[in-house]
C-alpha cells in the first residue's frame, strides 16, 4: 500500500469512499464533507499528510473527530467557526502551538472532515486515526487502549460554546462530553486528548488515510466493483438482499435501531443488523455472525458504495461485509472497551473468520 503524501482532489473522492467503508455505518455521511472539503482545497490547494516520523518528538496533535447523532448533522452541518475556536483553545490549554491534527475516527464524515479542518487551520493531517474505524463513544479510542491518560477534552458547538473537560477517565470523558454535545443540538467538534508525536508512536492506528484512499481507488474501473472491494479488504459477504425494516430513533446524541435485509431469490433468509451509530451486530435466528470490534458494512450491492445508518431505507439492494478490526482491539483491554459486552449485549467475542467454521 503506497502512502499518501497530499490530500488533491482525485485523493480526497477515493478517501471519501473508503472512509464511508470503515465507517461502518457511523462517523457521519460523506457526502457534504467531501464538497466542502473540496471548496477548501480548490481555495487554498492540497492538504499535506504526514506519517509520525515527520514530525518533532514533542510536536502537538490534536485528534478531532465530530460528536454526536449522525441523523442530526445531515441537517445541521458544521461551520468553520469551530474548528478555529477548538484550536485556540487547545492551544491555549496546552500553553503552545500545534504541529498537526489528526482524525480521531477514520471511518465515515469523520475520516473526510479533517481534510477542511487542516485547511482551515492550516495545519498538516497525520496518516493515522484513533480507531481504525468508527465506534460511537468517545472512550472508544486507541489511546485509551493503550492505557494513555486523558489530559484533556475540548468539544465546541455550532452555537459558539467552548467546553473544556479534564475527566477522570475514557468513560468521564464520553458522559460529559456527550451531555456537552446534547446541550448543544446534538452535534459537535470534539479534540479527545493532545497529544505529542511521541506518546501517539504505538498509541495509534498508523497508516489509515492511506487505507482508505486504496479501499476508495480499488473499485474504480473495476468490472465487479463489489467484488474488488470485498477482496481488497478479505471481508465475508454475509448477505446480499433487501432492506426489508428499518427501526431507527435518535436521542441521547445517539442514532439506534436495526435494520433487517431478506436474501434475494425467496430463499426466506432474513439478517437483523443491529445499530448504535455503527451497525454493531448481526444476527441470523439469534445466531451471531459478527459483531464489534470487526467491521461490518452495508453496501449497495451495484455502486459498491456504503450506506450510512441515516442513508438506510426501505427496499435497498444490498451486501452486508464483515472483516477483520485492527489487532488492537481483539486485547483483553481492547474488548472491554468496545466489545459486544461493551454495548450491552450478552454474548461473547468471537472473530469473524472463525464464525461459522468447523472447530479443529
């Protein structure tokens, strides 16, 4: 996998793509990020990436990811004002300037956003994320796993409120920083944590823009585009059908539900998807066929391109893929933090590739 050294406008479209695939359903629809992503590169020219190495041991990154319901920032999007107040204040926080930002999520909105936002700052973007996908909760994050205190959470709101939280730990940080979010209208620019580039070397998940411009490049020009995009990620196809129901509400700064997908071809198979966000779990007769921390996404099965939660409806001809998480989150710590049990269901975490496979 070649790295990326610039966001363009060709780059910015394929990591549009592959962010909605690692979304996973969450991390916010693409679609106005990517246009106004590109307004800020069109005005003031590609955006530079920089992998860990480049930059000072004790440079500043700040990972910035939006929060909130994902239904709720489709109708009320972001302005630029928050981004230039989260940065004063963390910069005024941390007593000096920041050396790059860093996307907290890669998966979704939350992958294409900070493209704008080191536009705007005038900032560099690090080819890293604190997930390797999406999760909803904000102590769901890398650093957290790899057992990095939180210094600091800074969320600012659409209406001009900058809130400035010192939590006692990840799961402080999500219950203030959501009802932060909430008082706000449900949809906020957050930095969890600032934190240099030594303290990030092995914290984060290095390489995730470049993978997500390789996902968003390996179904162009493909014959079976589908099909390029499940090889290129080895992911399982679970079903390919129909949207059949839907049950989606938002409230608490979350989008919750499920969606259930009947097999083509009057088989009578039916799938139920169940979401927080993200699409979390799959069940087939009270069966599990995968579930957190894997990735599981639902894509249209003739574009190729994934859904949204909030873009799900009725009658949708598609493909659920399931695949691999990051090693990362398959620890003990890793699955405490956002493994099935994580969300309140009680079953045990069992890998995709081994779902479903004769015991040897």
């Amino acid at each position: 996998m070649q790295r990326v050294q610039q966001i363009d406008l060709e780059t910015l479209d394929a990591l549009g793509r592959g962010c909605a695939v690692l979304g996973t359903g969450g991390g916010g629809d693409v679609g106005a990020p990517l246009i106004a992503a590109a307004h800020a590169i069109r005005t003031r020219g590609p955006v530079p990436v920089v992998q860990l190495s480049d930059l000072p041991a004790d440079g500043l990154i700040a990972p910035l990811s939006g929060i909130g319901a994902p239904t709720v920032g489709v109708e009320m999007l972001p302005g630029e004002g928050e981004a230039v107040r989260l940065r004063a204040e963390a910069e005024r926080f941390m007593g000096r300037p920041l050396s790059a930002i860093m996307s907290s999520e890669i998966g979704g909105s939350n992958g294409v956003e900070p493209v704008l936002w080191a536009s705007l700052l005038g900032l560099p973007i690090v080819d890293a994320d604190g997930m390797g996908r999406a999760f909803p909760e904000v102590q769901m994050v890398s650093m957290n796993v790899a057992g990095l205190p939180v210094n600091v959470v800074i969320v600012a709101d659409l209406v001009g409120n900058v809130t400035t939280i010192q939590p006692l730990d990840g799961e402080w940080s999500e219950r203030i920083a959501r009802a932060a979010c909430v008082a706000g209208g449900a949809s906020a620019l957050m930095a969890d944590y600032v934190i240099t580039a030594e303290q990030a070397a092995g914290a984060v998940i290095e390489g995730s823009i470049s993978l997500a411009v390789d996902l968003g490049r390996a179904t162009v020009g493909a014959a079976d585009p589908l099909e390029a995009l499940q090889a290129r990620l080895d992911a399982r196809a679970l079903i390919t059908g129909k949207i059949v129901d839907i049950e989606r509400e938002t409230g608490g700064g979350f989008v919750r539900g499920s969606v259930v997908i009947e097999e083509l071809g009057g088989t009578g198979r039916l799938i139920r998807v169940e979401i927080q966000n993200e699409n979390l779990v799959v069940f087939e007769d009270g069966e599990v066929l995968a579930s957190v921390p894997d990735l599981i996404s639902i894509i249209d099965t003739q574009s190729a391109l994934a859904i949204s939660t909030e873009s799900l409806r009725y009658g949708q001809r598609v493909t659920a893929l399931a695949w691999p998480c990051h090693p990362l989150w398959r620890s003990e710590r890793g699955l405490s933090i956002a493994g099935p049990r994580a969300f309140g269901y009680a079953i045990d975490y069992t890998p995709v590739e081994k779902i479903g496979t004769p015991v040897v």
